[in-house]
C-alpha cells in the first residue's frame, strides 16, 4: 500500500513508533511513583526513602544520633541522606526511560523526559 511513496511509507513507521513510546512513557511516568530508592549516610544511621518521581517517601535516623551536641552532625546526615536518595531516583528514572526508548533513532545524550 505504501510501497511507491518512499520516505513516506519510512515518516509513517516513524509516526508510529513514536506513538508507541508515547504510550510507553506514560506507563512509565505511572511506575515512577511506585518505584522507591534509598540513599543513606552515616554508614546507615540516617535512611532516606524516595521515589523514582524524586518525592522523599520516609526517613530513618538511628537513635543513638540523638544527642543535643550532635546536631549538626545529624542535620548534614540528613541531607547527604536525602541527596543520595534523589540522585538514585534520577537515576533510576533514566534508566527506566531508556527501556521505553531503546532501538528508537534518537540523539545522542537526549534526556527524557522530554
């Protein structure tokens, strides 16, 4: 049926697979929410829980940090806690893109979502 039109027959294959990953992405987009990561400092004395959306879900501190004098000390663990948790939500969320996207003709370093 489109074997005399060429590069058009070659746009609607594209047009297509293009709204394959679009479907794709949006279930993706969905899993990101259930999928959940964790970062800790402290060699584990402080946990933090996020999703793949990048929400911090949970936060754990171990008891024994709890001394007035230590304050600080906890504060920077708690962020160093949350930062690791939301790199590895990027992360993960890149990595679960690229399935959606993998053996599409796309740019080299195109980050998505778009």
């Amino acid at each position: 049926m489109l074997k005399g039109l060429g590069s058009l027959g070659d746009m609607g294959k594209l047009m297509r697979q293009a709204q394959e990953m679009q479907t794709k992405m949006a279930e993706v987009q969905e899993q990101l929410d259930t999928i959940e990561v964790e970062g800790e400092a402290g060699a584990g004395l402080v946990k933090a829980v996020a999703s793949a959306k990048g929400e911090l879900r949970r936060l754990s501190i171990d008891p024994s940090l709890f001394k007035p004098e230590e304050r600080e000390v906890v504060e920077d663990l708690i962020v160093a806690a949350v930062k690791e948790a939301t790199e590895r939500a990027q992360a993960r969320a890149q990595e679960e893109f690229a399935k959606v996207t993998e053996g599409l003709p796309l740019p080299p370093g195109m980050k998505l979502p778009f």
